[in-house]
C-alpha cells in the first residue's frame, strides 16, 4: 500500500511539472489574433480597392471579341463604381453578314411551283411521284451522260404486280373453330354442341392459298364426347407431321391386344369400339370425369381432301336441286364443311361411309390404303404414295409423297367420281 501511495503522488507531481510554460489551448484562437496572422502572411486583402488591379483585362489584353465573331455585340452599359438598374430599352444587335450569301435558292419557286396542287388525297400520290422523280432526275450520277437524262434509282421503281383470281380457284377448305358447350355436373361436353358450333359462322369456305394441298381437322374429345374442332388450310408435310403425332409413343402391340401397349400415353387415342378403352376415356362403364383418362383430351388429326365443287361452295348451280339431292352432291364431292346451296346441309363425310366426326364409323373393313381387319389403327395413319400422270407430251410424270391413309382413299374414289360442278382429277394413285 505505501509503495502505490507513492508512485501515484510521484506521477501526479511529475505531470505538473511538465505543463509549466504552456499556453492554454484556446490561446490566440479569438478573431483578432485570426485576422493579425492572416495579414501578416498575405499582407492587405483590400479587394475592393487598389489591392487588386484589374488593369490587364482592358482590350489590349482580349483584343476586340466583336471581330472576332464578325458581329458587333449587344449594347453594354458603361463602368460604374455600383451596380445600376438597367436601362428599359432594349439592347440591340448589329446586323449579321449572311452566312448563306454562297448558295443559290432562286430556282427553288420554280422547283415547285408545279406542286402547289398536292391538297387533296387524289391527287397527293401524282405529286410526291413527281417530285421524287424530278430531285432524282436533278440530282443525276456522277459523270453521268446525256444517255442517263431521265433515269431514275431502282429503289424507286414500282415492283412487279402478281394478280391473282381466286374465282378460277377450284379447291376449298372449310375454315372455323367449333367449341362444345359442358354439363355443369360432370364437365363432359354436350353431346352435338361442338360440331353444330364448327357449322355455324363465321364458318366459311376458303381458297387457301398457298396451302390448298389439304384440310386439316383436329377433333378433341374429352371423356368420348367432342370437345373441339378446329380446322385450316395446310400442306401436305404439314398436315401428315401433325398426324403422325397421332399415336406416338408408337410401340408394338402386345399379345392378344390389338392396341399399341403404349395407346393410354398417346395424344389420341380412339376407341375403335372397345369397352375397356371406352372405359379409360371416361366414358360407359366408368367413373366419368374421374376415370383416368377422363381427364385428358384425345386429340387427333386428320388430312383429307379439298372441295372441288364449285356449286357446293359458290352457289352457281343452273337449276336448283331438293335437300336431299344437295347433300347427296356433298357426299360424292367429298366435301367435309356447309354447302352454300339453299339447304345448308352439312357433311363430314371424308368417303363412303367414314364420317370424320363419329369414330365407330372409322372401322370401314379392308378398302385400299385402309384395312381395319389388319390395322385397326390404318385410318389414322399415313404412308407414302405413287402419283402419276401424264404431262402436254404425253410422257408419264410420277412422284412419290406421304399422305393420310383417308386422303388417298378419297383420292382413289375421286379419279372415278362424276359429279356436277366438280372438277375431275387426273392422273391415278399407286396404293
């Protein structure tokens, strides 16, 4: 304890030595000791007398701006010792010397004085034509001859024209989007509603250009019943890559089933009569809506032929036929949509007795691209064909395309079909 007691006083009186002889520390911070040393290192900071000499910025210094930018400048007001209100006058500007005294514009009137009459749409097209050419004509080419006089640039030019007159078409498609209406307890759709809706308009026929070789039709079906229809206009590539999709995953039936193993995976899945797939689809024997594949659409494509009857599509029928006698032409011309005769029957009849819409009827037997008794499945299939006929020489022509297995059964019944209005093919299938 005595040990510590000294060292603390030892400490305190050594700490009191050394601060003998300091200033305080607010010594010489009051603003008069400020300004003293703040003069005595830059001297006098009068600059609003003649500490600050303002001698070297008269016009010898700057030599006369005006000159320089070839204009006087905007009165000034004269030096005074204090600022003064400005005069209410305002200043004024020496005139410019015109920086475009080069160039001559006097023909410029002329140039166009022969467009003043460019007010009116009419005549608005005529007049930019004129100009147009006229600038162009001015303008010339470089070192260009008298033999050029005239011409104009090629982007100016108007393109070729291509008119196309779709009277003399002779192929159609019916085009529409045909929606079911669905009952309200299980969701199915209503049995009719979608294709009653696929007939209604705006359900027109149409030329298709440019994609006339086919009509495609994708047939929805949701617990067996149509859901949706949608048709269009396609190619034949098209419209088969689309089919082909029809039954993929494609793998080999397994024993004592007809069916592909793989059929409940594919996107469509027809029924082809079969309770059990009936079932599955959510159809009789199940539970609906709920079924497993109840809840997922069968979505099928099929390529089918054009109309070609041009009273079934245009109404240009000499003497008018019965309702029944309409439909029938239908029938025979293969035309899949709505007649513009005065019944407005309607058919979805690919060919004899497979109607696109009822499923049971697809079974048709053994035919010729299509035989049911081997392939249950051969009406939603496609393979590739032989066409043949004969060009202005008589020479054989031939080509080898894909098309549906319904395509080209119409086509083979169409090479020995007459109807009225109806234009004939020519040349023969090889199936």
């Amino acid at each position: 304890m005595k040990l510590t007691a000294s060292i603390l006083i030892a400490s305190a009186h050594a700490q009191g030595r050394n601060r003998e002889g300091k200033d305080s520390d607010n010594t010489n911070t009051d603003s008069a000791s400020f300004s003293d040393s703040f003069a005595d290192y830059f001297g006098g900071y009068d600059y609003g007398g003649s500490s600050f000499d303002y001698s070297g910025f008269d016009d010898s210094a700057f030599g006369n701006y005006n000159d320089a930018f070839g204009t006087d400048a905007p009165a000034t007001f004269a030096a005074t010792d204090a600022p003064t209100a400005a005069p209410t006058a305002a200043p004024t500007v020496a005139a410019t010397e015109d920086p475009f005294a080069g160039y001559d514009f006097s023909g410029a009137d002329d140039a166009f004085a022969s467009y003043d009459g460019a007010d009116t749409a009419a005549n608005l097209d005529d007049t930019v034509a004129d100009i147009v050419s006229d600038v162009v004509d001015a303008a010339g080419r470089p070192d260009a001859s008298d033999a050029e006089e005239g011409k104009s640039s090629q982007f100016i030019q108007a393109p070729p024209v291509f008119e196309v007159d779709l009277g003399s078409s002779t192929t159609w498609c019916w085009i529409n989007e045909g929606i079911a209406d669905f009952a309200a307890d299980t969701n199915a759709p209503v049995v009719n509603t979608a294709i009653n809706a696929w007939y209604a308009a705006p359900g027109a026929w149409s030329t298709c250009d440019g994609a006339n070789q086919v009509c495609q039709i994708k047939v929805v079906r949701q617990q067996n019943e149509i859901a949706s229809i949608i048709s269009q206009c396609s190619n034949q590539h098209s419209c088969v890559d689309n089919m082909k999709s029809n039954m993929n995953p494609e793998l080999a039936a397994s024993t004592g089933n007809k069916f592909f193993s793989s059929w409940k995976n594919q996107k469509c899945r027809p029924t082809f009569g079969v309770a059990a797939a009936i079932a599955y689809n959510g159809g009789a024997g199940s539970a609906g809506g709920r079924a497993r594949g109840g809840t997922i659409p069968s979505e099928c494509y099929y390529c089918v032929e054009p109309c070609r009857n041009e009273y079934v599509v245009l109404n240009t029928r000499p003497a008018p036929l019965t309702d029944a006698e309409q439909l029938t032409a239908m029938k025979n011309s293969m035309c899949i949509g709505k007649t513009a005769e005065s019944s407005g029957s309607t058919s979805s009849f690919a060919f004899g007795t497979l109607d696109i819409f009822d499923e049971a009827s697809h079974q048709v037997g053994a035919l010729n691209a299509i035989d049911t008794t081997t392939a249950v499945d051969s009406p939603y299939q496609s393979r590739a064909y032989t066409l043949a006929k004969d060009d202005v020489n008589g020479s054989p022509i031939t080509q080898v395309v894909e098309i549906s297995n319904i395509q080209a059964e119409q086509i083979e019944a169409l090479e020995t079909t007459s109807e009225a209005g109806m234009t004939a093919l020519t040349g023969t299938i090889t199936v």
